[in-house]
C-alpha cells in the first residue's frame, strides 16, 4: 500500500515552548511512528522573516528547534527533515500559485485581518502573502495530510480553494489536504492566562533550567481562593498544562485534590515536579545535542537533498504543465 503524505512545519520566531511540545513537535513525532504515514517536517525560517527581522536569532531558533525535535525521539531516518528555506522550489511554486489566487481570498485571511485593524501602518507583503506560502509548502510534497494548530485551520481551507482553482484552469494535479489533528493536543495557556504565544511573552521555555521552570510555574496566574477553597479546574492554566502530560489517573488524582481544598503553592509544586521530570531526559539529550552544531547541521543536509530531489521533479511537471 502506498504511503500516505503528511507535512508539518514549525516557525523559528523563539525558542520552543510548552506549547510548541504539545501543539507541534510531540504530535509530530507520534505520527512519524506510524508505518502508513511518510512524514515531511520542516523548520519554517522563510515564515520567521515576516516578523523577525534578525539573522542571528533566526539560525539559532532554527537549531534549537531541530535539537527539541530529535531530543524528543523524532528519528530523521523514518521523516524527511529539512529547511524551507532550502528548498527555493517552495517559492517557485508560491509565484504558479499567486497567479491564480484571488485578492479577495487573501482579505479574508485571519492572520491578516486581525492585524490589519491595530496596526496598518506595519503590514507587509510577507504577512498577506503567508497563506499563499504555506500553500506552497503543502502542495509541493502533495500532503495528503497538514498536522496542524487551531488557529491554522483557515490557512488549510485557502490551500484547498488554491488548489482546487489550479486544478480547474489546468487539470487536476493537486491533491486537496486533510486537515490531521493529534486527539491528544491541547492549545497551553501562559503564564498570564492567555494562549501561550511568544508574541505575548508568555511562554514557558522547553528545556530551560530546573530553576528557570520552577520560577516560570511559580508566576502562572491563578486566581484569588483560599488555601483551603475547593477550586474549579475550568480555565485553570495550572490544571490545563499538567493535564497536558499527565495520564488520566493522575489527571482525576489531582482533580479530586482541586476539589479537596489544596492550595496553589501545592498545586504549582506538583506541576513544576511532574513537568521536570518528564522532561528531564529529553532536556538532557537537547543541551547534548545543541553542542554538535557540526551534527545538526549534517541531519539537516541530508534531509535536504532528499526533499529537493523530490521537489525537483514536481516543478518540472508543473512547468510542462503551466509554461509548456
């Protein structure tokens, strides 16, 4: 039986958070497990430069995702690993494909609307072109799956309309993606209560110290009940991050501690100590492997190679078909 494609990529704006271990790279890894499933994973650097502007903080997110990534078992002989900026076929077809997107499609965008009210005079290009970039790294590969967040949803509903309008003026070629969600991930709240973003500041660094953690845990907001107040696990972002790595036994276990009167000191130990020790192997494997730049760097050449080689073949195609 032939595989099936799958693609997912990560956006080196920071370093990786609890969130990204959750939403993006522990998903990623389960997946590229399963034997029916060939697995495209890329480090999104291109995206990174619609935000960040700095060269030196982009190659070091770039690393430090790479390192998260293996130090969490992802095996780069089972996946096809690489760069997006790598692989220029990805903006070659981004062109194939802006030539046939509507302006309209693009308005309507979230990631671009959203801005677009509080901040007109700092949209650029970048911004608005995203959905189109990310179309192109979908299609290029023919996903058959897109391993995403909540809040990329749309981005794969304008892949869709994109290539289903390709597909229309020259004959069918792409395959529509499926949207592939990992029914153990959850959107961490911050330290402060909203979504944890690197653009609010309000991450909790992956493999930082054990003082780091413990002092970032200590910060979560909570609310203002007595120690000795049963307390409400909805909304709760203490309750919300421990479910995220806990298993259901123990999620009840402290559930019915809430619901005792334990108090947040306690509640945040409890947190801070499951959390490290979960962590404590991989975080280990990460400040090893963060020392082999040489390493990395031959990890990602060779998953390179491969996607170019593949990506090659595919522009060719769409040339015959396209240019003729």
């Amino acid at each position: 039986m032939e595989k099936l494609n799958l693609i997912s990529g990560i956006t080196p704006n920071g370093a990786p958070h609890l969130g990204n271990y959750i939403g993006a790279l522990r998903p990623s890894v389960d997946f590229s497990r399963n034997i029916n499933i060939k697995s495209y994973y890329f480090i999104a650097d291109l995206h990174a430069l619609i935000k960040l502007k700095d060269p030196k903080k982009i190659k070091k997110y770039k690393i430090e995702i790479l390192a998260a990534w293996l130090a969490i078992g992802l095996d780069p002989n089972k996946v096809i690993l690489y760069c997006q900026s790598a692989i220029p076929e990805i903006t070659e077809l981004m062109w194939f494909l802006f030539c046939i997107c509507s302006k309209g499609l693009l308005n309507r965008a979230h990631a671009f609307k959203s801005l677009f009210i509080t901040e007109k005079n700092y949209i650029n290009m970048g911004l608005y072109s995203y959905p189109l970039l990310m179309a192109a790294d979908i299609l290029l590969f023919h996903a058959n799956f897109v391993l995403v967040g909540n809040d990329q949803l749309q981005h794969i509903e304008i892949t869709r309309d994109i290539a289903l309008r390709f597909n229309k003026i020259y004959g069918k070629y792409f395959i529509l993606p499926k949207i592939k969600v990992d029914k153990k991930n959850k959107l961490l709240n911050g330290l402060d209560g909203r979504k944890m973003s690197k653009s609010y500041g309000n991450t909790i660094p992956l493999f930082c110290t054990e003082k780091t953690l413990y002092n970032m845990i200590i910060k979560i907001k909570t609310n203002s009940s007595k120690a000795s107040d049963p307390k409400n696990i909805k909304n709760c972002t203490l309750f919300q991050i421990y479910s995220a790595f806990a298993s259901k036994k123990e999620i009840n276990y402290l559930k019915n501690k809430y619901n005792e009167g334990i108090s947040w000191i306690k509640v945040k130990k409890i947190v801070f100590d499951y959390i490290n020790e979960s962590l404590r192997y991989s975080r280990d494997t990460y400040l090893r492997l963060l020392k082999d730049y040489t390493y990395l760097k031959k990890i990602l050449k060779k998953g390179e190679n491969i996607a170019r080689d593949k990506a090659n073949i595919i522009i060719s195609e769409l040339k015959k078909i396209v240019i003729k």
